[in-house]
C-alpha cells in the first residue's frame, strides 16, 4: 500500500525529470542538476515503499 509520501516523492520527482529533460532541449546550465535532484527523489521514494514494504511482513 503506497502512502501520501512515497506519492509525492514519486509524483515531484518525475516533475523534476520532465522539468530537466525540457531544459536540456533549451541549453540550460543547471538542467543537469534538476534531473539529478529528480532521480534523488525517486530513490528515495522507492526507498520508502521498500522499507514499508519489508515492515509490514
């Protein structure tokens, strides 16, 4: 069962990927660092599911 949090983690980082991958197509400087913080977010969304996942058995 996926929680408001892992949601939002997963719901803002794919953001932040459609935000860096838009501004590469635009030459700008910090597109690299956006889509960088994006991946952080899904990681650590799945992290989360992950770790609710093992403790719940």
């Amino acid at each position: 069962m996926m929680t408001n949090k892992v949601v939002s983690f997963f719901s803002f980082g794919l953001f932040l990927l459609l935000v860096g991958a838009v501004s590469k197509f635009f030459n700008w400087s910090q597109a690299n660092l956006v889509m960088a913080i994006g991946l952080v977010f899904e990681l650590l969304a799945a992290l989360l599911f992950a770790w609710k996942k093992a403790n719940n058995k």
